[in-house]
C-alpha cells in the first residue's frame, strides 16, 4: 500500500520556511563594526607588543654610576697614620669615621674634609691642614680604607633568595641588590616597586618616597637606580598572560599564553580545537589598550592569515578572538541541528 505524499510535501513546506527563516536570521550576522581594523594592516599603535621577558633582559643598566674604589665616601671608616720623628706614637694608625656630611674629625688636627677625595689626595689635604693650623711642621701622613660603609637593604618578591642584605654603599644600587638576592625568579615579571627611606641630603631631611620601574624601560634607557641605607626592593610577580578564545570553536575557553613565546591568531584557534566548520573563515580580535577604555576591533580571516604572516596577527594579554557566524555557517549549524534531531524524533524511543 502506497504511503500518502502529504507528510513529505509537508515536511518540505517546512525546510523551505525554515530556511527563509534562516536566511533572514543570518542578515544581522557578520556586519563590521565601524572604527575596526584589518589584521594584516594594523596600525603600529594598536598592535600587540612583542613578548619580553624578564630573563631575557640586559640588567647591566640598572647599576648607577661605579665608584673608584680609592675614593672615600661618607660613612667609611679610614686609617690615618701620621708620623713626624718627634713622638712615641709615631707610626701608629688611629681609625677615623668620615660622617655623613664627608669630614673625618683626625686626632689632633680636628675636622677635615675627606669624602670624594682619593687616599693619596686625602693624605695630601690632612698633612696640609696640619701645618696650616700649626700642628705639624713636616708631617708624613699614611692613609688606609679600613672599611666600606654598608647599606641594609631588603629584597622581596619574585626573586630567588628574598631577605635581607647588605651593599657597599659606594656600590648600593638596584642590579647589585638584585644580585644578592640570586637574580630574578622564573615568575618575575618586569615591574620593580622601591621604597626609598627618610634620609639626610646634607642639607634637609628628605621624606621617605616610592619609585616604580619598569625594566623593559629602564635596561634600554638607564636612570637613577641607587639604593639608600634602608630600601626595600620588591619584584613584582608577571600577571597571568591569557586569552579568550569564542565562537565557531570546539572548545571555546580562556588560554594562557606560553612563557617567553609569542602567541598568533592561528595558534590560539588550535588551542581551542579549531574550527567547527571549515567554512567558519571570519575572525574578530577585540582588543583592549592601555589608557582607552573602548576596546578596538580587528577584522582578520583565517584563510589570510594561512597565506600571509602579517594577517597571521600577533595576539595581546587580554584579547578576545571569537571565530563569528556568517549566514553560511549560521545555516549550515542549523541544517545540522534540525536534521540530527529530526533524525532522532522519527525514531521510536527517542
């Protein structure tokens, strides 16, 4: 017995205005934003900058101007020998502390100034004082460093052996300070926080302050990175580096991004499963900038960027890439829908 043809003709009926309904769905899908951009002529200002590491940095920048190693600095405790024939204690060294305005009080002489002056100039200047203020006729002066003023300086953070540690204050800066603490860890990122503390110019008591550096900035163009009796440095820990990866995915998720390496558009489909309809080619990247608060939209194609490295776009911390819907892949994810389900219901049991 021949089946009726009405619940075909029905079922068509059906497809056809699902279809239309598809059709007219898909229109709003894909439209470009205004203001966005083309991957593979992105503007310098909006693309992501490359990957810098820590551990890849030149820190050799972050001394402060080196000492001479002869040259006396306050704080320092010196030695003075004199000699004139005429006394028993000829020949015997007194030890002296040069202060922290630079002047040593010496024995008999009373208050020179020695800080900046090399050994043999500061021999020069007391035996010169000497005769000048009538205390010796022709003495012969020795002058010895005995020991180098130090700084208490703390190191926290992302460093291999935080604590405490103590610096020549001649050679009290922040790669030193560093290098006490076993260099930076495997979590460091590039920020250093400094806590500088109250101290004496010479002339006021200056209030305690802090100084945030970025390394990738400083290690390029140097600056002021000495450290005082009583800094504290902390190594910021590198925020997490991570994606969002939407859309036309099989495993649509947020994704770190891997250490020291950079990451590009067609790896972060692959780390999200990739596609799940070849036909799926449209991809956005919303990216936000430091210091704007609406984020911008780059336009890119997954065929283009197989093609061309420049589409094959560098991805930022914090982009959002969503492989978009198109009334192609719209209606091909809906055929597949209906006609999985339809399948399902016109078997008994399902």
């Amino acid at each position: 017995m021949k089946q009726p043809r009405t619940g075909i003709r029905r079922d068509k009926l059906q497809l056809a205005g699902l279809l239309t309904a598809i059709s007219l769905a898909a229109l709003s899908c894909g439209c470009q934003a205004s203001g966005s951009y083309n991957a593979a002529s992105l503007p310098a200002a909006l693309a992501a900058p490359p990957v810098q590491s820590s551990r890849q940095l030149n820190l050799s920048h972050l001394s402060s101007a080196n000492f001479r190693s002869d040259v006396i600095q306050p704080g320092d405790l010196v030695e003075v020998t004199i000699s004139t024939g005429l006394a028993d204690d000829d020949g015997v060294g007194k030890p002296v502390r040069v202060n922290d305005y630079g002047s040593a009080e010496v024995p008999l002489v009373g208050q020179i100034q020695l800080a900046g002056l090399q050994l043999t100039q500061a021999e020069e200047a007391i035996g010169r004082e000497s005769v000048t203020r009538g205390i010796y006729r022709t003495p012969s002066v020795a002058v010895g460093l005995k020991q180098r003023k130090t700084n208490h300086v703390t190191v926290m953070g992302a460093v291999k052996q935080p604590g405490d540690t103590y610096l020549p204050a001649a050679n009290s800066n922040l790669l030193s300070a560093l290098s006490a603490a076993g260099g930076l860890s495997k979590e460091a990122g590039t920020i250093v926080d400094i806590r500088h503390p109250t101290y004496f110019d010479g002339r006021v008591m200056a209030p305690p302050r802090s100084q945030r550096i970025d390394l990738a900035v400083a290690t390029r163009q140097g600056g002021d990175f000495r450290l005082l009796d009583g800094a504290s440095v902390t190594v910021i820990e590198k925020p997490l580096q991570a994606i969002h990866v939407i859309g036309l995915v099989h495993r649509p998720d947020q994704f770190e991004m891997p250490e020291n390496q950079e990451l590009r558009l067609l790896g972060a489909i692959a780390l999200a499963g990739g596609r799940r309809l070849q036909l799926a080619d449209k991809v956005k990247v919303i990216r936000t900038l430091p210091g704007n608060r609406a984020p911008v939209t780059i336009n890119a194609s997954v065929r283009s960027a197989k093609s061309d490295p420049a589409a094959n776009m560098r991805l930022a911390a914090g982009d959002v890439v969503s492989v978009e819907e198109t009334p192609t892949t719209f209606t091909i994810e809906t055929l597949r829908s209906f006609i999985r389900f339809g399948f399902s219901s016109a078997i008994p049991g399902f």
